[in-house]
C-alpha cells in the first residue's frame, strides 16, 4: 500500500513564476467584480487569466504542452460558452462540469480509465496546498526582491485611484458618458463587499489551485488495474453467442414491423402508438447500457491464449456492437413516435442525447477492435464532452418550443402549462404563435425577465435575444389567468 502511494504521490512543484502570480490575482479581481450577479460570459473571461496561470505553471517542472492538453484545454473553455449563449440553466450546469472535468484532465494529462476517473481528486487537494505554494512565492518575491514588486503594486493603487476619481468627475460631467460606464463597469458596491471579498479569495484560490496541479499532478496513471482471469474458449464465448442470437430475432422482429407497418402490431397487442413507444424506449435503453457493461466484463475476461483467440473476441464482439448499434437506433425511432404522439420534453430530449451518446461509445469500442484500445479512454471522455457541448449549443429549450409550435400547427393541441416552464430561450419559437395563446406562453417568462436587466457580463445571449422580441412586441395584457386557464384546457385535450 504504500508503494502505491509512493507510486501515484506528485512530485514537489517548482517554485512559483511570477506570471502565475499576476494571473491568479486577475482571476480574483475579475471573480470579485463579474461573478457577483449570474453566470454567462463573466465565467469564460475568468476562466482567461486561469488558463494562462496553468499555462506557465508546469514550464520549470519540465512538463511541455502535448496535443492531447490542447485538446482538453480548448474543450474546457468551448465549453463555457454555452453559460454565454443559453439562459436555461440545465444545458449550462452540465457544461460547467463537464468543463471542469475537461479541464482536470487537461491539468493531469491523463491517459488511462483511473487517470480519467481519479484525475479531479487531484485538483482538489491543491486547493490547500497551491495557495500554501503561491503564499512561498509571493513572499519570496516581497522579500528578496522588494524593489521589484513595490512599484508595481504602488502604480496600481495610483492607477486605481485616478481612475475613480476623474471617471467620477467625467460622468457627473455627461449624462451619456455615466450611462457608457454604468454598463461597462461592473457594481462594486459596499453594501456587497463580503461577498465581492469572497469571491476575490474563491478566485485566487481556485487559479492557485489549478496551476499547482499543473505543475505536479497526480499520477494516477500510474495506477495498475489488474487483468481478469482469461476463460477458456467455450465458457467465454456459449453466452454471449446465445446474446446475439437474441438481438439477431429483435432485429429481425423490428425490420418486420417497420416493413409490415405499425398497425399490425398495434392491433395484435391491444397498445395505443403512444403506449407502443413509451414501453419500448426506456427497456431499449437499459438494453443499451448493459450490453456496455456485458461488453466489459467480456473484454476483462476475454481468452488470450494465441492470434485465434484474439480474432474470436473480435468477431464475438464486434457482431454484438454491430446488433446493438440497431437497438440504439431502434430506441431513438422509439422515442421519435413518443414526441409525435405527447410532444418534445427536457426529459425525452435528455434520454435521447444519452442515447445517441451510447451508440457513439459502442463504435468507437467498434473502432479499438480494430485500431488498438490506448486512446478510447480518451476518445469516450472526448466524446461526453463534445455531446455536453453540441446539447447546449443546440439550445435544448429553443428546440422543445419550435417542436411543440409546429406540432401545435400540425395536430392543433398544446401543452400550454409546459411552455410556461421553459427559458428565455424559447421565446423565439413561442412569439410565432397566434393571439392569445402567444401571450399566454410568455407572459410568465416576460415576468421572470422583470424590468431590471443584468450587467452585459452576466446576460446571455438567448436572454438578450428574449428581452428584445419582447420589448418589440409585449404579451397582451388582455390574456389574463381566465382566458390563459380555459385556453390550456381547450388546446390539451383536443
């Protein structure tokens, strides 16, 4: 245990640069001034001086820059793009973490399935000890070389302040000018100073804590897994040879049903489409994920013995990826009859991305068959990532309301409660709809969005977007909670 230990245990960082320094104390000045009122561009411009602390981090410790850091690097922050663009706060919490996640790994350099996993543990402990760590530098430079940090930080204070007062000056000057400033300038007030000091010190910590882990990560690649025990030829592959013939017979089952049409079958056993859909999907999907895992404990106890073995557990398992890649598509058609019939949800368009997320793992499993295993950690993860990302830019709420609209217009019912519920993001979609029912769909987000914008830092643009259209054209103070409640009632049950 504990050569383990000494296995996995950093290395001791380097000494502290002095850029680090200078980029950890603006991502707590910019923490402290854009952080205080919403997410939305503010958190990719703090994330700036934080990418560029990690970056001269590791240059002492000998660590270079390698494709795959770019790579993790550059998805982290297109993934904070997504708080910028959408106003619905679902899409953007999983772009947060999963920009955290990239980013871990971005800082580690993983390349393993425990260098993924345990990765972020490491960015943790740093949070105690890269503060104790730029603490060392901080002092060394005030100390040894005072008469270099000392006019550096006296011509702050001295820029600071004229700043203030002749800003001051200048906007009790021009009406226009104070206007200009009150946007730009971000609301540093007192009454908010505890938490614009909090704020400062989550900022210095957090850029401390990442550049420290840049500069000695973790090495939890290091870590062995031990391989399975091999099975002998029959008792690997009798099981899974019986699993396919089972998908074989379902997908021979659904090709006949989508030949032969719906109805048949509809009639045969006495379900409604919707019910037909409904069941099928969720069973489809835990179809999926177990054959992930089926798939795994195959691979761990796979035989190896010689060149046959191998192309057996190709040939098993390549033909169970192929047959399960059409269950997958089976579930997603499932779910497409599912929207038809009830409309499109935040739950149905999330299982459905998950879905399609799991059809990509099994190709890409499809693809280590053939290319080699050493990158699909890396490609799965990548992957996660790119779909997190690809959801959010889509604008999942925007793409709920233009579905629902134009089923409205094609079927005449609508779930008029649900479109209440959604983000500013929908607005777009929803302002093409008829009086009153437009109206009413809006009235609840124009409500949210209240008279008082937030600063230009922390407005999505999907908010933006919103307050425009309904600047232009205002929910009808005619739709009222009587005609809204007898016109959801009308439209739900037609």
């Amino acid at each position: 245990m504990e050569s383990w230990f000494a296995d996995i245990q950093p290395g001791t960082p380097a000494p502290v640069r002095t850029a680090t320094l200078w980029a950890a104390l603006a991502t707590g000045l910019l923490s402290m001034l854009l952080l205080g009122e919403g997410l939305a561009l503010n958190l990719l411009l703090v994330a700036i001086p934080v990418t560029l602390g990690v970056y001269f981090a590791p240059g002492r410790a000998g660590r270079r820059l390698r494709p795959w850091t770019l790579v993790w690097g550059g998805g982290g922050l297109a993934l904070l793009i997504v708080p910028a663009l959408r106003d619905a706060g679902w899409p953007s919490f999983l772009a947060v973490v999963a920009a955290l996640a990239v980013g871990s790994l971005a800082l580690h350099g993983g390349r393993t399935w425990t260098g993924m996993l345990f990765g972020p543990i490491g960015l943790y402990t740093s949070l105690v000890t890269g503060p104790g760590w730029g603490w060392r530098g901080l002092r060394e430079r005030t100390g040894g070389a005072r008469g270099t940090v000392g006019p550096v930080l006296r011509a702050i204070v001295v820029a600071a302040v004229l700043l203030v007062v002749f800003g001051a000056l200048f906007a009790g000057a021009d009406a226009a000018f104070a206007d200009l400033l009150a946007d730009l300038v971000p609301d540093a007030s007192v009454s908010g100073g505890p938490w614009h000091a909090l704020l400062f010190v989550i900022g210095v910590v957090g850029a401390l804590a990442a550049a420290h882990t840049a500069a000695a990560p973790v090495r939890w690649d290091r870590v062995a897994v031990p391989a399975g025990r091999a099975r002998g030829r029959v008792e690997w592959t009798l099981p899974l040879i019986v699993l396919v013939a089972l998908f074989a017979v379902f997908n021979a089952v659904q090709l006949v049903v989508l030949l032969g049409g719906y109805d048949a079958v509809l009639e045969k056993t006495g379900q409604t489409y919707s019910e037909y859909a409904r069941q099928g999907f969720w069973q489809l999907l835990l179809v999926t994920l177990l054959t992930l895992l089926v798939i795994v404990l195959a691979l761990r106890w796979a035989p190896r013995g010689d060149p046959r073995d191998r192309t057996l557990v190709r040939a098993v398992l390549g033909t169970l990826c192929a047959l399960a890649l059409v269950v997958v598509a089976s579930a997603v058609r499932r779910m497409d009859m599912y929207v038809e019939a009830y409309g499109l949800t935040r739950l149905r368009i999330s299982v459905v991305t998950v879905e399609l997320w799991l059809g990509l793992v099994i190709v890409l499993i499809m693809a280590a068959g053939v290319l080699g295993a050493r990158w699909l950690p890396r490609a799965v993860l990548a992957g996660a990532a790119a779909t997190v990302l690809v959801f959010g830019i889509v604008s999942p709420d925007g793409l709920i309301a233009e579905t629902n609209v134009e089923r409205y217009e094609r079927t005449g019912t609508f779930d008029l409660d649900y479109a209440r519920g959604l983000s500013a993001d929908a607005v777009p979609a929803l302002d093409k709809l008829d009086e009153p029912l437009r109206s009413c769909a809006l009235k609840s987000i124009d409500e949210d969005l209240g008279e008082n914008a937030r600063p230009w830092y922390a407005t999505s643009w999907g908010e933006a977007r919103a307050r425009n259209i309904l600047d232009e054209r205002k929910p009808s103070p005619e739709a009222d909670w009587r005609v809204c409640g007898r016109l959801g009632q009308e439209l739900a049950y037609r």
